[in-house]
C-alpha cells in the first residue's frame, strides 16, 4: 500500500487498465478512452511519485504485487 500511497484514483486505475492490456498503450488508451499521450503522462507522473517505471519489467511486476495487495 505504500507504495501506491501517493497515485490517484485515476493513476491506479490507468496502471490496472495498462496491464490488463499486456503494457501495449495504444490499446491502454484506447480502452481508457484517452488519447495516447495523456497516457504517456500518466505514466510519468506514476514514474515521478512511485520511483517506478510501469513499463519496464522488474518496476512492473512490483506495482502488479502492489495492486494485487491494494
């Protein structure tokens, strides 16, 4: 939980929607119904309060841990 403490509804929301889509972000926005770059920042600000990078391997798996515990 604490490592999700400082996202929004929103940031885990669009983390959720981004692995529930394999990491592809054409299909993460469009299933969000966003524009691909609003996505991409989203993605930084995840990267930004999370020191994690959603779209990198190891840095995902531990925000999937962390969603799966939320």
């Amino acid at each position: 939980k604490e490592l999700l403490s400082g996202l929004t509804p929103k940031l885990i929301a669009t983390l959720k929607t981004l692995f529930e889509h394999n990491l592809q972000l054409n299909a993460t926005a469009e299933a969000l119904g966003i524009h691909r770059h609003t996505l991409t920042y989203r993605l930084e600000k995840i990267r930004a309060t999370c020191q994690l990078d959603p779209l990198q391997f190891q840095d995902a798996i531990k925000l999937q841990i962390a969603l799966w515990f939320e």
